[in-house]
C-alpha cells in the first residue's frame, strides 16, 4: 500500500512540475534568447522550483553555518541521492548560479534548454569533453556567476552512501580563487526515490556549510581539499541519521 501511495504521489508531483513549466515556458523562450537576460532566467527557475513544491507538499528547511562572502566566486558541492537534489539547489542556493552536471541531463525534455544556455554539460567519459565543460565553467565563474555541482558525478547505485568525490571542482574552485561551499541535503532520497519511482510529502533539509577560501591553496592541494569536503557532508549525513535510517 506504502509504494503504491509513494507512485501516485510521484505522478502528482511530475504532473505539477511538468504543468507549471508549460505555464512559464512562454516567459522562458523570452529569457532564454539573450546571455544578459539570464539573470532573470534563474529568478524564474527559482519560482518554477518554488510553485513545484507547494502542490507536492514538500517543505524545504534550509539551515546555514556562516553568512556567505560578496563579491566572491562560489562552487557549492551537494551530496546526490535523488534528482529532486536538482530542483532543491537550483531553487534555494543564494546567488546567481550554474549547474555543471552530466551530459546526458541534457537529453530530458525539461533540462534540455538550460544546458544550451546557463547550464554547463559534461560527458565525462570524455577526457576532452570534460576539459570544454571545465574551461566553460571557468569562464562563467570569472563573470560572476556560482557554480553548483555533485561532486560525486552522478546519483551512486547504493545511496545514500557517499561515494568517492571527482577532482574538477576542487582544481577549478583553487585555479580561479573560489570560496567552496560544502552542502548537505538528507531528506531528498525520501522524497523522490527515481529508482523505485516512488515520492512522498515532508521536509526537505539543506545545510549549507562554512565556506572555505581557497585563495591560499595550491594546485597540489586539490586532493586534500576534496577530502575535507567529502568528510564534512558525510559527517552531517551521519548526524541527520540517513544512514541508520536506511539500513
């Protein structure tokens, strides 16, 4: 009874966040057609993102550690368990922001759009593919614009264990001076769990870290600063309990 509620309740969701997308799309072609209204584009996906979550009863609680800087490049790093995690920071990380995320995103209808504008794809089976997407990225973060990614590179098969973090976005947060952003989202995976196709109504936490400066790394330092990251979202994972709760 439990996974056929859970299946009516994804179809109502998706039906919201397909309907009201369809409602904006109008204003989106209108924000989409030039580089210097993109701004505004990101307002209106925060709202698309905003109007999704009130039909489908899912309430975000975010908590933060520290004010963030101004006037600094950001790369926030979230833990991925579900693909609500796209919706979560696109919608309630601060700033103006890009997502740097897997080329195959850019195959789905809805997603397709974004990432032949704002957003960045990346095959990265792809040594080459993977060098344009980073030198990509490393343009839009030198305009002004924060960069968000799952530093794991896709949603791990045995979530919601953190799996191993990738190098690009600690050699590119110190290569360019960028203050990373450490994100713990724990609830997503309850909310939509896309292998199961099965959702659920309630609280959807975000945790937003200290920042931590890279300016005085070096390129040598990478490595280090990925585990830093990688043990400061899963020790908040720990806390919240996710992993008890899914053993």
């Amino acid at each position: 009874m439990k996974k056929i509620a859970g299946r009516i309740w994804v179809i109502w969701s998706g039906l919201w966040f397909s309907l009201i997308f369809l409602v904006m799309y109008p204003l989106f072609r209108i924000w989409f057609s030039h580089p210097s209204l993109y701004r505004i584009l990101h307002f209106h996906r925060r709202i698309w993102g905003v109007l999704t979550c009130i039909p489908a009863l899912m309430l975000p609680i975010m908590s933060k550690e520290k004010s963030l800087p101004r006037g600094r490049r950001i790369i926030y790093c979230a833990n991925h368990s579900s693909y609500l995690d796209i919706l979560t920071c696109g919608t309630f990380l601060p700033g103006f922001n890009f997502f740097m995320a897997k080329m195959e995103l850019g195959k789905v209808p809805l997603f397709r759009m974004w990432f032949r504008t704002l957003d960045v794809p990346v095959l990265r089976e792809s040594i080459r593919s993977s060098h344009k997407a980073f030198l990509m990225a490393g343009k839009k973060l030198e305009s002004g614009v924060n960069m968000i990614i799952f530093p794991e590179g896709r949603i791990p098969k045995d979530r919601p264990k953190l799996h191993t973090f990738k190098d690009g976005a600690f050699r590119l947060a110190i290569e360019h001076g960028a203050v990373i952003v450490p994100v713990t989202l724990p609830d997503n995976l309850k909310r939509v769990d896309s292998d199961n196709w099965t959702a659920s109504p309630g609280i959807m936490r975000m945790h937003i870290h200290r920042p931590i400066d890279t300016a005085h790394l070096k390129p040598e330092q990478a490595d280090e600063l990925k585990k830093q990251v990688y043990l400061i979202i899963e020790k908040k994972l720990t806390e919240y309990g996710v992993y008890e709760n899914h053993t």
